[in-house]
C-alpha cells in the first residue's frame, strides 16, 4: 500500500534545529519504507541536514525576479507558487511544520481534496504570537485534517472543534543515542545544545555556572550549535573572566558522541514544545536540569529529583543551585542519570515512526472514503 502513498513535508528550511531533524527523519524513514516523498522548503540554506537520497525536494520561494516592492504581491505569489506545487505533486497527505507553514499548508491546499496534517512544535502562544496569529491558528487549524500537538498544555491554546482532531506524537530520536550508558568517571563538563538565540537563554547558564566556576576550577561550560547569540555570549564569557572555560564549538554531527560522557546536561530555554536535545540527553542516562516551560514538554520528561531536576525559566540562582547539587553530590547525579534512561523507552525509533506513519496513513484512508480524488 504505501508505494501506492506519496507524502509531501512542508517546512522553512532544512537548517540545523529541532524541528527540522524531525522532518528530515520521518523524511528518511517514509522513503525507505517505499513511500514516495517529496520535501517542500521555502528556502535552501546553508549548514541544512542531509536529506535522505531517495526524497524530492521543492523549493516554494519565488525567484529573485518574482520579487516586487509590494508584500502583498509577493505573499500572493508565494501563495501561487506554493498552491500550483500541490496541484502538480499530487500528495496524497501533507504534513507541515512550525508557525505560518501551518497556516500556508492549510490555506493552499484548501478545495484541493488533499488533508493536510500540521505540527505545533513548540508552546502555541510563542508559536503563534500576535492576535492575528493566534485567531487565524484557533479557526484555521479547523480546517486540517488533523493536528499534531506536543503537550496535553497544548490543547487549552485551541477551541473544542480543533482539539477534536488534535494528537500528541513523540519525536523520533536517533539511534545513535540509544547506547549503554556510559558508567566510568565523567568527564568535568556541563553541556548543553541547541540553537544559540534569545530563546535558548544561555546567558542564564552562562551566569549561573560563573557563579560556582571559582568552586569547582576544574569544570567547564560547552555549548554547541550556531546562532545569533554565538559572538555576544562569547564576549559575556570574556566580560566574566572564563573564556578558557566557556566553550562554543560550534555546531556538530556527531552530538551523542560529544556529549556522552558529560557529567550535566543543561537546556535553559525559555520555551520549548518537547525538545528533542533533552530527550536524547535522558536517553543516554545524562543527569539533566531543564527550565520548566509553560507549555510542559520538559515537566512531561522530567518529575523533578527523580529523573532531573526543574528550574524555572530565566532563574539564575536556582539554575546555580541546581549545578551546584550535581557537581557536589555525584551519586545524586547518577542517580538521576540512571533513572532517566527510563524515559527513552517510549521513543525507540521505530515506535514513535510507527505512530507517525498509523496517524498520516489514517488521513489518507479518510480521503479515500470521502471519495476525494
């Protein structure tokens, strides 16, 4: 049945962050089931993950000639573009991903006879952030064929006729995180990865472990990925006197390698859907602390002191307590480090690609019992 499927991924761009490892995965995984793929991006950037040989990729953008002076001009002609794509692709489902792809998926697609799956990736009020934003997400999302949502928070955001076809489905972690976990010494890091930006919050990490540095002299702080924030909190690192222990090396492939034998994991964010950086941390049994955001991705993960431990957003001294118990108390830190590798049992790989694939194929036989052609 499923050579018979074509599946269509709608996203900004494949650049390095959460959401888009997710799409790239399940990408990856419909195409070597048999099912043909096709990726539509608006962009092509730079730094993006690989895409699994056997996908289709679209861009969605207009052409630098397509560009006039006039917004609304472009957005119509984006609109064209992206609508015209559906009508010659032919998708038998579509599923989107983040913000105004969401709205763009739904909107193009409508009298097409195409259902359109969207995903909420992170708290619905960040996601969608102004009023109109926000009342078009509420009314809109009515018309998809379903909606993917990471929290049972998420639902209280969206009105009765949209929580009705709303689901929580877990993202796929990568195998390469799914070791023994590691029981020797530790080495004396605390990491943390992800996108540098305003979200992330590292400059609360950052202050919080210049508060204990002087403490433990032979810690050090490494975060990795790329961001608006990289040059800024590198100065900060100098202003604070730990450029030698204050690392930022960039973004990396190889990440269950880097961070494995870290003695802490930190995610500081401001707002998070579920992340996947603090899923693959647990997993491998790191000893993990999380800021608790409001839409409750990281408190689904973590029941505090028994498998990590929750700060509150944007909380320095607690995010410095915090550290400060983990280095200090060892065994507590592998206590919590043992304890969360029970938390990766429900994201093997092929369970959670199993879920994904049951909720898209259930749209598609929906479409077929319409009678939608």
């Amino acid at each position: 049945m499923q050579n018979q499927i074509h599946i269509a991924m709608l996203i900004g761009a494949l650049t390095k962050g959460g959401a888009e490892r997710v799409m790239v995965n399940l990408a990856g995984y419909f195409a070597d089931k048999g099912y043909r793929v096709t990726m539509v991006t608006q962009y092509q950037k730079e730094n993006e993950y690989p895409l699994n040989e056997k996908v289709k990729r679209v861009i969605s953008d207009i052409t630098d000639d397509e560009v006039t002076g006039s917004r609304l001009i472009n957005f119509l002609r984006r609109f064209k573009k992206l609508r015209n794509i559906w009508k010659s692709e032919q998708p038998d489902v579509i599923l989107s991903f983040i913000g105004k792809n969401n709205m763009m998926a739904v909107l193009t697609s409508l009298f097409l006879g195409i259902p359109v799956a969207v995903s909420v990736r992170a708290d619905p009020e960040q996601e969608y952030y102004n009023s109109w934003m926000k009342f078009m997400a509420r009314h809109l999302f009515a018309w998809a064929g379903g909606v993917v949502l990471q929290t049972r928070r998420c639902f209280d955001f969206f009105p009765k006729k949209v929580q009705k076809k709303a689901v929580i489905l877990k993202n796929p972690v990568s195998r390469d995180f799914f070791r023994e976990r590691f029981e020797g010494e530790r080495e004396k890091e605390i990491v943390a990865v992800g996108r540098i930006d305003e979200n992330k919050n590292h400059e609360m990490l950052l202050r919080a472990f210049a508060g204990l540095a002087h403490e433990f002299p032979a810690y050090r702080l490494v975060i990795y990925g790329e961001g608006d924030c990289r040059e800024r909190l590198t100065a900060l690192a100098g202003e604070l006197g730990l450029s030698d222990r204050i690392l930022f090396p960039g973004s990396t492939d190889q990440v269950a390698d880097a961070i494995y034998k870290a003695r802490v994991f930190v995610l500081p964010s401001n707002t998070e859907g579920v992340p996947n950086t603090l899923i693959e941390a647990m997993v491998m049994g790191l000893t993990v602390i999380s800021t608790d955001c409001p839409c409750g991705g990281p408190a689904d993960l973590i029941k505090d002191g028994v498998n990590g431990l929750l700060t509150p957003v944007g909380d320095v001294d607690k995010m410095k307590e915090n550290l400060h118990r983990l280095i200090k108390d060892v065994q507590m830190a592998d206590r919590l480090g043992k304890a969360a590798v029970k938390t990766g049992e429900s994201y093997q790989p092929q369970r959670v690609y199993r879920e994904w694939e049951s909720f898209l194929l259930a749209l598609c036989i929906k479409r077929q019992q319409t009678g939608a052609k």
